[in-house]
C-alpha cells in the first residue's frame, strides 16, 4: 500500500486545497520568526533543566504522597525548582489549588486584609476575577471582607497613564495587581519589559507596595519573567503553560517568601502552611510538565503567529497582528458576527483529538456576564495550553485562540476554522491566493 502524502493527508482530515495552499504559503514566510521562537526555547529550557539540576532532583522526588504529606520530598523539591527558576524567594505549586483563578484569589486574599485598597493599573482584569473582587456581588468576595478596589483604564493606545495611577495610589494602596495577558480584551498583553517599567514607577510612589502579575499564559515566551523586573509575586495555573500539556490540575505562586507563605497559610490553616498538603498521584507529571514547557510553549507560539498572519492577510483585525512581538499564548481575531465566532470555535474542535465529533455551543457559563463558546478537545478539561477558542457572545464578536502541545496540531486547528468559515462564506476566499 502506497503512503498518502502530507498534502493528501490534510485534504482527507477535511481541508480543501486552496485553504491547505493558502496556509503553506503563509507557513513559508514564518521561518525566521519560528527560528527566533526556537532560540527563546532553548534558553528556558535550559533555565528549567539547570533549576532542577540545582535542587537536585532524583528518582525519589516522584513517589507518591498522600494524608497529610509530611515530609513530601517531591513536593518540596519541587517548589525550590519553580523559586529557582522564576528566580523567587519561595514558591507554592500544589495540586490542591484547583485552577488560575483559584491562585490569583489566594494570593490577593491572604496578602490584603479588611481596609486595604487593590489597584490594578492596567485596567478591568479577567472576567473570572470580577466575583473575586467583588465587582460583581459574589459571596466571598474581597469586597464582602472589606477590602476596596480601584482601577486606572489604559490609554486608548493602549499605553498606561502614568498620570493617574500617580493619583489612585494612596495611603491604603496594599497591593497592585497587573494582568499580563489580555484577557476577554482587545488591549494589547503586557511586555515583560514594559511591566518592569510600570512596578519601578509603582515603587517610587509607594516602595512598600506588593506588587503582584497574573503571569497566565506569559511564562516562557520570553527569556525573562517578571520577577527579574521587581515583581513581588507571580501567579498562574498549571493546567497553561508551566504544565507543559501534562499536569492535570494544579497552580503556582512564586515570589517573596512572606508572599508566598501568607498564601500557603491561607490555602492550608494558620499553624500548618506548606507543611501539609499531599502531592497524591500527579507529582512526576508536574516535574515533567516543567521540563517540557518552554518547547510546548514554543509551539503554541507558533500557532498563534500562525493565525495572527492567516486572518490579518483576509481582512480580519487581529492583536497581536501578524508582526508584533508576542508575549503571550493568546490570539485575539476579531470576527464581527456570532456566526463567524462559532464556526471559528467548531474549526478548533473538529480538529481535535479528543471529541472531535463534538459540536461546541454557547452557554451560560459561570464566573462570565454573557454567553461564551469554548473549544477545546483536551487531554485536561479545560486545559488552555492545548489546542483552544474561545470567546464571549457579544460584540466585536472577538475569538481567543491558543494553545497547542505541537505545532503541527496548533497549524491543523487554525487550517480547520478558516476551512469552517470558507465553508459559510464567512470569509473572503479570493484574497486566499
């Protein structure tokens, strides 16, 4: 039996020839941007090996703890490793913080008490954080603990205004929180550069204020991370990048020790802290997640580049556009209509390879203010450095796209949502040329 071409293999999994030309072309004018993407790979995966390296992982560190986990050597190694890597004082990774949102809500809440003021700079954070806040009424909230909140909006250019947050930092100003990602947002995501110059002009306000970065979806895009710009504290979910496709649950915390140990106090009981807290089933996968982020990172880079160029070349806003830096996983596409969002978000998951039979629909979802559309053939429910889109019903009808443990499938997705909208007319097909 003859093997079928690469060619002949997309056009069998459903792409036509004009979109599988269309995305070949667009694939050969990214190979010096894919080369860069590979050297910033390199770097980190050698930052990762050289922190485990140091901490002296063994063979030991993946036995299996349970009960309390005294003594977890694996656990606690562990978190040397992230403190190390991410150049912390001190670090939290436990499987018993459930998602990013649940990390961002324990920091801010054993770090601030009742009086406090939170200031996010960079204007309202992720749809998920508002119940937290207390923007929208939620038990719980920090708001219900009396604990106040203030936000300075970006500039229309996207740029921060220095003027006013200037202004909103004030005597209770405790900590600042600032979302490097965009979010259900059409901003820009933050530099890491450019954060380092927003905490130094924080601190020469008020020095004593924590600062603190929702680091979701930034973590091995660049060399740096924000803690080498004077970041106090970064948080993000192991179920996206720091996983890398293979932790099933789990979030981190890393910074100064005080930081990190109010969280840590917070999330076990006063008297307890890191002491217990078993690492159950799932430590190797963690350690073994680490090691292989920054090249499943690099992949999901690649996807996003890759998309960003398909849809600017067929008329569709896109941020980043298709030549801007990149300092995050995720794709902002602008598609104007409901329709289009969905048949985008029916691309991503026919291309899956788990329930690519399924067909995504909008729902109420909780923790979000209007119906939202998710794709998302996962390994990990809900794992968003695999192959996922998603996005709100409502104007600008915008999709969030990333993720992809391979290139190759990350390219396979993006080449199936154009296919799905080329299938509707919901695409001009005559500037695919």
């Amino acid at each position: 039996m003859n093997q079928i071409s690469t060619k002949d293999m997309y056009q069998a999994m459903g792409i036509s020839e004009q979109v599988c030309r269309f995305g070949e072309q667009i694939e050969a004018e990214l190979k010096e941007r894919f080369s860069a993407i590979d050297e910033v790979a390199e770097y980190n995966q050698l930052k990762v090996i050289r922190a485990m390296q140091d901490n002296r992982v063994s063979a030991e560190c993946f036995a299996i703890s349970n009960g309390y986990g005294y003594n977890d050597l694996g656990r606690d190694t562990l978190e040397k490793v992230y403190a190390s890597c991410f150049h912390g004082e001190d670090a939290l990774v436990r499987p018993q913080i459930t998602c990013g949102t649940h990390a961002l809500a324990l920091a801010l809440m054993s770090n601030l008490r009742p009086g406090d003021e939170l200031l996010s700079p960079v204007g309202k954070p992720y749809d998920t954080l508002e119940e937290v806040i207390g923007i929208r009424p939620s038990k719980g909230s920090l708001a219900e603990y009396g604990i106040m909140y203030r936000q300075v909006d970006l500039l229309p250019d996207g740029s921060f205004d220095y003027e006013n947050i200037r202004k909103a930092v004030g005597e209770r100003t405790k900590l600042v929180t600032i979302q490097r990602s965009k979010g259900y947002q059409t901003r820009p995501s933050l530099s890491v550069e450019k954060i380092g110059e927003l905490i130094a002009f924080i601190k020469s306000i008020k020095p004593e204020v924590i600062c603190m970065v929702d680091n979701c979806y930034g973590e091995f895009v660049e060399t740096q991370e924000p803690l080498d710009v004077g970041a106090d504290m970064i948080v993000g979910s192991l179920i996206k990048n720091p996983g890398g496709g293979l932790a099933p649950i789990g979030g981190y915390i890393v910074g100064k020790k005080e930081c990190v140990e109010n969280a840590a106090f917070r999330l076990t009981s006063p008297g307890l802290g890191k002491e217990v807290g078993a690492s159950l089933n799932v430590i190797s996968s963690f350690y073994q997640g680490l090691f292989q982020a920054p090249v499943v990172t690099a992949s999901a880079l690649k996807g996003a580049i890759f998309a960003a160029n398909i849809y600017e070349r067929l008329g569709f806003p896109v941020i980043p556009n298709a030549t801007e830096s990149r300092h995050d996983i995720i794709q902002a596409v602008t598609l104007n209509s409901p329709e289009a969002l969905i048949a985008f978000c029916r691309g991503i998951q026919a291309a899956a390879p788990v329930d690519s039979y399924v067909t995504p629909e909008p729902w109420a979802m909780p923790g979000y203010d209007s119906d939202v559309i998710m794709a998302a053939g996962a390994f990990v429910q809900g794992s968003s450095i695999e192959l996922s889109a998603d996005g709100p019903l409502k104007p600008p009808y915008a999709v969030y796209f990333q993720g992809g443990l391979t290139w190759y499938h990350a390219k396979l997705g993006i080449l199936m949502s154009l296919e799905k909208l080329n299938e509707q007319k919901l695409v001009n097909n005559s500037l695919m040329c």
